[in-house]
C-alpha cells in the first residue's frame, strides 16, 4: 500500500496564509516582506507581471499541497486577482483556512476584502 504524500499538520490558518503569501511574493519579485501588503495592487505597486504570479501559484500549490489534499490554484482565476489581498482571499477560501460552518471555498474570494478582517497581515498605510 502507497505511503501517504502529505503531511495533515491541521488547518491553514488565515494569517499563515498571509505570511506564505507575502513571503513568496517577496521573493519572487526581489523585494522587502513590508512592501508586500494587502492592498498593494500586483501590477501597479509592486510589478508583478502574468509570470510572477504563475511562479507564485506554483510555489503556492507545493507548500499548500503538502497540507491540503487536491489543493490548486486554477490559472484562469489569476487574472481575476489584482491585490495581495485578493490571492490571501482567494487561497484562504479555497483551503478553507478559518471557514465559519456554512461558509467555504468560493464563497466571496474575489471580493475585495476589508483590511481590518484579517490580524496579522500588513494592510497599506500600517
């Protein structure tokens, strides 16, 4: 019988997400973790182009896949995403990161989250 491939550590929480998030973008676009903030736009503020944020969904997808069984990052939905805040959403939905019963992936990522919802993740003008 195959030996299991991941690692069930428990649930992603939503501030883990937002460190990973950040981390990898920081990374990926050779910039400071504090540049990296929800409400920075991918494209204006910090440059990142279609490519970027292909590496970052990979990169996303390894670390996360370890943890969550099936988890991926659909490639269509990248172009949806114009804020560092949109991709912690996105990805916090689709792991159910800190989901409330009755809620659950796809349930509002792509709306703009409010700042404030999520402590721990830098916000613009922190």
């Amino acid at each position: 019988m195959p030996a299991e491939t991941h690692v069930n550590r428990g649930p992603i929480e939503p501030d883990e997400v937002g460190r990973l998030v950040r981390e990898r973008l920081a990374e990926i676009l050779g910039l400071d973790d504090d540049q990296i903030v929800v409400g920075a736009s991918l494209a204006g503020d910090l440059g990142a182009d279609d490519m970027a944020l292909l590496d970052l969904a990979e990169m996303i997808e390894q670390e996360l896949g370890e943890r969550t069984v099936g988890f991926s990052i659909d490639d269509e939905d990248l172009t949806e995403l114009e804020t560092v805040g949109d991709i912690i959403d996105y990805v916090v939905h689709r792991v159910g990161a800190g989901s409330a019963p009755g809620s659950g992936a796809g349930a509002g990522w792509g709306a703009a989250s409010d700042p404030g919802a999520d402590p721990g993740v830098p916000h613009a003008g922190s």
